[in-house]
C-alpha cells in the first residue's frame, strides 16, 4: 500500500462550448434592438475573439453577451483575457484570447500554494502546461484539491487521478 497516488492539474476549454456560446451571442446581437445600426459583430478566428461596435460602451455591451452566453455554458471567465477596447477606423474593437494550460508563472504560484499551505506529504512537479501532484495518502490529495479549488488566477480542473 506505500504506492504513491497522484493526479494532474490542468486547464483546458472545450472548443465546442466556445463555438456554441459565439454562435447563441452572434444571434442574440443580431436580434437585440440596442445593437440595430452600431455594426456590433463578434468574429473567432482559432484562438482569437474579435468584438465589433461604432462605439466603446456598444463593444462593451457585446463582451457581456458574449459573457452570459459562456457563463451559461460553463465556461470559467477566468479562461478568457479580455483586453481593452481601441479605435480602429470608425469603429472600435476588443480582442479576447482563449487561454489554454497553466503558464509558467501561474504553475509556479501553484507549486508554492501546495507547498506552503497543502498537506506535507504532497509533492508537485510542472509538466510542461500542467502539474503533477503525488503523495503517498488519497486524502491529503483530496485536501489539496479543496486547496486548489480556491484558487482563482486560472480555470483549474483535475484529471487523472490515480
């Protein structure tokens, strides 16, 4: 029984919840009376969503569809990084990025959380875009997930678990 157990802490989004969510905001601005005449759009190009509007308060008012639909389809907002709205031409844009794994920096405040906080039998190791966590007792990798799950710089799931 001195097996070790572990599970893998990663971040991912379900690309097919993002289309679904694009496609229900795209036809909720198309029917919306406030966006009638303000060139409100919203185009995913891969990893980029690109948001449309004659002006800044109309752009912003096209993120927030574009957040209730994903909140409905249980995406964590904490996946997206929204920039800040900028003119371009008559017309102001917003891009927002899709983060996909745990960077570096985020792994590492990780790391140091479980160290510092977690269980002391629990070790965590970065694996590229993920983390390893191992220990000796399924409970105190039970307890470190509770842990992590107040973590609120990243989406964070768990899989894995062995």
């Amino acid at each position: 029984m001195a097996s070790e157990s572990t599970f893998d802490v990663v971040s991912k989004v379900d690309k097919q919840e993002v289309a679904n969510a694009l496609n229900q905001a795209q036809k909720e601005i198309t029917q919306r009376y406030d966006f009638k005449g303000v060139g409100a759009e919203v185009d995913f190009s891969g990893e980029k969503i690109l948001m449309k509007a004659n002006s800044e308060e109309r752009v912003l008012a096209v993120l927030d569809v574009l957040q209730s639909k994903m909140i409905k389809r249980g995406i964590s907002l904490k996946s997206l990084d929204t920039g800040e709205p900028y003119p371009s031409g008559k017309e102001f844009r917003l891009e927002t990025s899709i983060k996909e794994g745990i960077a570096q920096d985020i792994a590492k405040k990780i790391n140091k959380l479980i160290r510092d906080e977690g269980p002391k039998g629990v070790k965590s190791q970065i694996q590229g875009d993920e983390l390893r966590v191992s220990s000796k007792s399924r409970d105190d990798l039970q307890a470190t997930m509770a842990l992590l799950k107040g973590f609120d710089e990243a989406d964070l799931q768990f899989v894995n678990m062995r």
